[in-house]
C-alpha cells in the first residue's frame, strides 16, 4: 500500500499531459471525422459540353446533338474562336465539340466524317470524350449493317438507352471503419506519450536516493518491488485505456457497438499493456525527468509516423514499413487497417489479426523480462 499511495501522490501531479493527449485525440479525432463524412458520397455530374454544328441539324446530326445534350451542361457561348479558347482556358467548358460540314451525308455514304474537338484534359472532359466515342462506335457499328436511317437512329438510341444494373452486394459501412481506423491509429501515439511520459515521471521519482536506500534495505526483493510498481502503473494505464474507448463510443457512434468495433477495443487493450511495458523499461533505464520529454518525442512521435498513425500506410515508402515491423506499434495499427476490410469474420479473416496481436504481446513479454534482468543487475551493483 506504500508503494501505492505514494504512486497516487505522483500521478496527481502529471495531469497536464494527460488532458494535453487526450484534446489532441478528440480534436484530430473529431477533426477527421467530421471532414469524412462526405468523403465516400459520389454525387454524379455532367461534364460542360460547348457544340458547334456546321451541318444542318438533322437525322444523324440531330440525334448526336439530343445525345450530348441530355448526358451533359451545354454551355452556351459566341462562336468566336478567341472567346472559345478563354472559355476552355478558364475551365467555363471542359469539352467543345466541331460538327463539320455534310457531316449527316458523309456518314451515311461511309466517309467516316472526322469530329473536331478541343478538351481541358481533366476527367470531364474524358468523360464527354468517352460519350462522344460510344456515339460513334454504336453509329458506325449499326452504318455498316443498316441502309435506313430512321432504323440506324432507332437502334442506336435503343442501345443507348440500355444501362447496366450496379448492385451493391457488399455491407461494409466503409465510411464508419475509415473514421474508427483514424481513431485507433491515432491512439497509437496518446497511448504510448502518455503511459511513456507519466510512467518514466512516475519511476523517477521512486529513484530518490533516500527511497532507493530504504527500498534497498527492506525485506522487499525487486521482483516484488517490480511487480507492485508494474501492478500500480497498470491501474493507470487501464483507466487511460478505457478513457479513450468511452470517448470512442462518444464521437464513433454504432460502428462501436458491432463486432468490428469489440476487436478495435481488444486490439487497443493488448497494445496498451504493450506500451505500459515498454514505458516501464524505459523508466527503469532512465533516471533523468528532463530527459523524459525527449523520449516521449522518440518513441511515441517517431513510432506514429513510422507506422502509419498519422500517414495512412498505403501512403508510406516501403523500406519505411520494412523498418516499422520491428515496432509494436506497426502491427496494432496493421490490424486496424484491416479491419476496415473485413466484411465478414471467419477463421480465414480473423487469422491475421490473431497474429498481430500475438506478436504484440511477445514484446510485451521481452519487456517484461528485461525490465527484471536491469532491476536485478542494478540491484547488484547497490
């Protein structure tokens, strides 16, 4: 109980950087979630189609018109080539669209008319250009076979008019994973600068020589002595832990309350008894509080961006993800990018994720048992 009380009196002293982690989280947190909330909406457009037609506006010709007219804006503009060219330059059209002369007649007489176009290059104006070039590939496909033009027309629109039946057969909610996956990524560095920074201040404090010396002394053995630091230190970090999961519950919603959500909370309990480890060693190996900011910016700040807490993965180099493996933090947040994936968890799906989290509890283990082999070795040398 002494060495509990007396690492009561500590902590109360190390609320800044707690409450200093915790508005990161909520505000990156909540700052993602909100600017994703449209992110996977797709709102169909039309691209702004300008025509010019130098042929009467008849039969084949009309019927292209009518075509590009119901599938895109048809901007409306004086046909003088300057004010076309500052038109397209300052992206008022995105496609322009010259129908030469006889153009009607040339096509039906198998002349193979050549349409002009001028583009802005983005992906309206390949959109329009890919409209443009399935009018023509139907129309020259029904030419070749067809002498009537009402029937050429007729056919044409009818093969037009057929689209293809887009059903979504996945139940993913992709767009609640994405904002719960950026949560827990991010957790990577609040949980490991806060156990790291109050644990390391925490342990400095039991380094007062006088306490050393009546430590030293005690009938207490450093296993015993360890394991009512490591015990006292774990209360800390479980209610930090459990903090941060009830503030997911806060600004992730139902996503929380599924499957997904139970192995984002388990996934985050074993990296977090991974971090109060790591921090443990690091506080036996460091006596200096100055030193334990730089440390916190180290560790925590270094394995983040490493590993993909702050940078999606897809985005890092892969000699930077090569380097990643040998951080526990690599493989909580791999988990965590694959469970945004996962639409349904069998034996196959759930595999990597057992993993993953089995090789984070072997580095919680080697801490563990070379934080007792320095404990003992300094011992020795007391």
């Amino acid at each position: 109980m002494t060495v509990f009380r007396t690492f009561l009196k500590v902590l109360n002293k190390c609320k800044t950087p707690i409450i200093m982690y915790t508005v990161f989280l909520i505000f990156f947190g909540g700052f993602n979630i909100q600017t994703s909330d449209n992110s996977t909406n797709f709102t169909a457009s039309k691209p702004d189609i300008l025509i010019i037609n130098k042929d009467c506006e008849k039969g084949i010709t009309k019927n292209l018109i009518h075509y590009i007219e119901k599938n895109s804006n048809i901007i409306d503009i004086e046909n003088k080539e300057e004010k076309i060219n500052d038109a397209l330059f300052y992206r008022d059209v995105n496609y322009i669209i010259y129908i030469p002369d006889h153009f009607r007649e040339d096509f039906l007489n198998h002349k193979n008319p050549k349409i002009e176009v001028k583009s802005t290059g983005d992906y309206q104006a390949s959109l329009a250009e890919m409209m443009l070039e399935r009018y023509m590939k139907i129309a020259n496909t029904y030419n070749k076979n067809l002498s009537s033009e009402k029937k050429i027309i007729k056919n044409i629109d009818d093969t037009l008019s057929k689209q293809a039946k887009v059903e979504i057969t996945s139940k993913l909610d992709t767009d609640h994973l994405e904002k719960a996956t950026f949560y827990y990524n991010f957790t990577n560095y609040c949980l490991l600068a806060g156990c790291i920074y109050v644990i390391c201040l925490i342990l400095s404090s039991f380094k007062n020589e006088h306490i050393q010396k009546r430590t030293i002394i005690s009938s207490m053995n450093y296993k015993e002595y360890n394991r009512k630091l490591l015990l006292s230190n774990s209360l800390f970090s479980i209610v930090l832990w459990l903090f941060y999961v009830l503030l997911s519950f806060i600004l992730l919603g139902n996503i929380m309350f599924t499957l997904h959500g139970l192995i984002y909370i388990i996934n985050s309990f074993v990296f977090t008894l991974c971090a109060l480890t790591l921090a443990f060693l690091l506080g036996n190996l460091v006596s200096n509080k100055n030193a334990i900011n730089g440390i916190v910016n180290v560790i925590a700040l270094g394995s983040s961006f490493l590993c993909g807490a702050f940078v999606p993965m897809e985005y890092l180099p892969n000699s930077v993800l090569t380097i990643a493996h040998i951080l526990p933090s690599y493989w909580f947040i791999k988990t965590n990018e694959l469970l945004k994936t996962i639409e349904s968890f069998n034996l196959e799906t759930i595999k990597p994720i057992i993993l993953n989290m089995a090789v984070i509890v072997i580095f919680t283990i080697i801490f563990v048992v070379i934080t007792n082999i320095i404990s003992s070795k300094k011992r020795k040398i007391n």
